[in-house]
C-alpha cells in the first residue's frame, strides 16, 4: 500500500519563483567596529544620506548591538531598503569595501587624546589582522583616538599600502575652523576655504596663509591674521577650535554627530572614487621635511584605493615649523609602542 504524504504549501514557494541566487554583498558593502555613540552617528550618516546600501556593524556588546541593528531594520522602509546586518563575529564584515573603526576606550575628563593610546593600541592590534583576513581588499577609516597613532599602527599590523589606512584626523577639526570663521564674518561655512593640519590633537596646525573666501586670501587684508599681534585676534579661533571636542563632551556627554558626519565625507569619496581633497591622517614621512615614520594630516585626493595624492601645500616656514613640532609631539608617544 502506497502511502502519500501532503506537504503543505510554502507560501515563500508559492510567492516566489526562485531565478537566480541573490548577492550575498554589496560592492558598496561598509563596516563599522563598535556601536558606540560615534559608531550610531556614523551609520546614521551613512544610511540617512543614502551612502552605501549595505552595512555591517560588529561590536563586543552583543545587547546594545542588537539593539542598533534592530532599530535600523524597523526603519528600513523609510530608509531605501538598506541591508543592516550586525553580529559579534567579525565573518559578517567578509568583503567590506570600507571598514571603519570606532571601537575603543572613551576619553575620560581631562584625558588627552594621546593619553589614550595604551589602551586602544591593543585593541587595534587584536581586531585589525581578522578584519584584514575577511577584507583583504578594503579601505580602513581609522576614528578611534588618538587616531594619528592608531592609523600609523592599523598600518604596521595589517600589511597593508599606506594608502588603504586613512584616518579621520583633522577633517573634523577644519569644518569647525571653516565655520567660526564663518559665523564672524557672515557666511556659509562652506564658502570658507580654510585648512588645518597636523595632529588631531592639542599640536594642530592651523594654516592662516592659505584661507580664502572666493579666492580672496584673508592675509592679503590683514598680513598678520592668526598671528600673535593681530589686533582683531583671529588667532583665538584656531584656539577655541582645540577646545571645541572637549566643549561639546563636557555638555552632552560625548561627541558623535560631526564626527559622523566627517567620516561619510570620507567613505563617499572612497565609495565614488570622487578624489575629492579632505584633509585625513596619512603617511607624512617626507612632506614638510619630517624624517619620522608617522600619520598626521594634509590635504589628501580620496579615491576607491584610499589615499591617491598628498597636496604639495605652499605653508610657510613658521607653519612648517609648527607641522614639525606637532609630528615630534606625536612621535614621542608613538615611539615607545611596540608593534
């Protein structure tokens, strides 16, 4: 006696006529390490602006990831569809184009950003060599403070071409040059050109000489602008731009949304291969005569290989004096690390 069996039907079968299997990742597939503040701030940028359709956020705190993620796929509708994928084990960052790193200790009160370094310099040493093993070909955003030398050692661990390593450093501190020179004056932030250089840190370096509005250089109606003896004080802006991360973690407990921001300015370039020039933390040795081995900012072109061109920038010799000072500055913290 034959015995049929009824199976009843799938309605995934019946809905769907399976053609084709689909793309397990995007090309323009970004990862982000840590789901922290930064790390939320950065995939808000990244999805809210319709960057990339593909992210993957990996973190050590499997509640609070979970948490991310969930809320991003319950707002997919709004957002285009985006895929969010999030997990603890670093396989679901496999194929990313752009890794971003935001995992690490925070900046306590009255830290240093370079005081920072022991702590997170493991962390990157540990995390870096799997990304790199799941992602051989990927673009690393280094955010993680203090992000000049954690660039420098995301270099030495991975294997990677200087080029691949680029870390967020002064972007975010231009922008805020460009807009109090903006709010004084009464424009938009950005039709200020304006430049700053060197350590993401206390030692940056604000380049007077080359800010222009329209191509009106500032020095040229006030020769001395920046400088200790000028009389209308411009120089305390590049000062209060020092001061402002430290400002905004003192009133609301940390610092995310610009930084956010910056960092999808950077990934947009990659994703595009736009060469847009953003000043980023690179391999410097060589530029402005530094003989160090290290990472600091200058205006870089950004394509889909990282880092494609340093701009030969035209500073002068108090400014080149300051880029050293700030590369010696970072180099007797960095010198004592081991890789």
């Amino acid at each position: 006696m034959i015995t049929f069996h009824f199976r009843p039907p799938c309605l995934k079968e019946e809905l769907l006529c399976k053609f084709a299997e689909p793309v397990r990742d995007c090309c323009h597939k970004v990862t982000i390490v840590g789901s922290g503040m930064v790390g939320v701030a950065c995939a808000n940028s990244l999805l809210f602006q319709n960057i990339t359709p593909h992210i993957a956020i990996v973190d050590a705190f499997p509640k609070k990831l979970e948490g991310e993620g969930m809320d991003y796929n319950h707002g997919a509708v709004f957002l285009g569809d985006p895929r969010v994928d999030f997990d603890t084990d670093f396989c679901i960052t496999s194929n990313s184009k752009v890794i971003v790193i935001t995992a690490g200790a925070r900046q306590k009160k009255g830290e240093s950003r370079l005081d920072l370094v022991q702590r997170n310099s493991e962390i990157m040493k540990n995390i870096i060599p799997t990304l790199v093993s799941y992602s051989p070909n990927a673009v690393f955003v280094i955010v993680s403070n203090p992000v000049d030398i954690l660039s420098w050692i995301t270099w030495k661990v991975s294997g990677l071409p200087a080029g691949r390593i680029i870390g967020s450093g002064t972007s975010l501190d231009s922008a805020r040059f460009r807009y109090l020179i903006a709010d004084r004056i009464g424009i938009a932030p950005s039709s200020v050109h304006a430049c700053i250089i060197g350590e993401h840190g206390d030692s940056q370096v604000p380049l007077w000489s080359g800010i222009n509005v329209a191509g009106v250089q500032f020095r040229d109606i006030l020769p001395n602008i920046g400088l200790e003896t000028d009389e209308e004080r411009w120089f305390e802006i590049s000062k209060e731009v020092v001061r402002l991360g430290a400002t905004v973690r003192c009133l609301k407990g940390y610092s995310n949304t610009a930084i956010g921001l910056s960092v999808a300015h950077i990934v947009t370039a990659i994703l595009s291969n736009s060469q847009t020039v953003i000043p980023v933390s690179t391999l410097v040795q060589g530029h402005h005569e530094v003989c160090q081995e290290i990472f600091l900012s200058l205006p870089c072109s950004i394509g889909e290989n990282g880092v494609t061109n340093i701009v030969r920038m035209r500073i002068t010799e108090f400014e080149k004096k300051l880029f050293q000072t700030s590369a010696n500055f970072v180099y007797n913290v960095q010198k004592d690390i081991k890789t």
